[in-house]
C-alpha cells in the first residue's frame, strides 16, 4: 500500500464522520427535520358502541374457566390418592415403590409404572388411564438439608 493511500479498516472516528463528509448524523436516517414529531395523532381507545359487551365477554371468560364440582368417581380417586400418600402401613410396606389404590386398598405394586398399572387395571377391569398411580417416597429422603 502506498504511504499516501489510508488502509480503510483504520478510519479515523473524528475526520470519517458524517459531519466531516457535508452530512449531518441526523440527515442518515431522514429524521433531522421532524425526529421530534410523532408520525401519527395520539391513540384513541377503540371501545365498543355496545356497553353489553363487557359483561357478555366476562361471561365469556368465566366459562371458559369455571370450576366444576367433582363426579362421585374423581372424588373417591382423590380420596384414594390421599390415604396412599398418608397411610404409614402404605408408607412402609410400599417405600420406593409406585402403588395403584382402589377403594382404599392397593391393587398393584412395583417399580415399574407402566407394569403396575397393567396389573392393577386387570384386577379391576377399569383403564390404566382410570386408575391413580401413587409414588411412594420415603418421607425422610425428601427432607431438606
């Protein structure tokens, strides 16, 4: 490269700028006449004529959202749920592993899930996907330190 000739990966940040070149920075991007003018009028909230909409959209939403009391057959799973997790003869006989309980008795137990639940739907004829699956942990390893 000849001494007179500049490398243009060394700009000089001060004589390259637009400024230096008859440019203002503001010239760049188009906005050094109206950058402090907004582009269009403040926005208006767009409300409904209809002063019914609110409440039919409300409830619209608690629809979508309402609590159902729970079938006869949800409740006693639950329930079955809960004294497996609280029992402590579930609690020690069945330490590490998953149980299925059905009518407050365990119908199925092993470590593995899928089996258990096999097990367990063919003894009581319902579908696996019917049927709780309860891990039983032993309560002291699930203590913090």
């Amino acid at each position: 490269m000849a001494p007179n000739q500049r490398n243009p990966h060394d700009a000089d940040i001060v004589t390259d700028a637009p400024s230096s070149r008859g440019l203002s920075p503001l010239d760049i991007n188009g906005t050094a006449e109206n950058h402090d003018l907004p582009k269009e009028g403040p926005m208006q909230p767009k409300l409904p004529k209809d002063g019914n909409y609110l409440e039919q959209r409300k409830q619209a939403l608690r629809a979508q959202f309402a609590v159902r009391p729970l079938r006869p057959e949800e409740f006693q799973r639950q329930e079955d749920v809960r004294w497996a997790r609280q029992d402590l003869e579930v609690l020690a006989r069945h330490c590490g592993e998953f149980v299925v309980p059905y009518r407050r008795q365990i119908v199925a137990h092993g470590a593995d899930a899928t089996a258990v639940l096999a097990e367990a739907a063919q003894i009581t004829g319902r579908a696996p996907e019917d049927l709780p699956l309860v891990s039983v942990i032993d309560p002291l390893l699930d203590m913090p330190r």
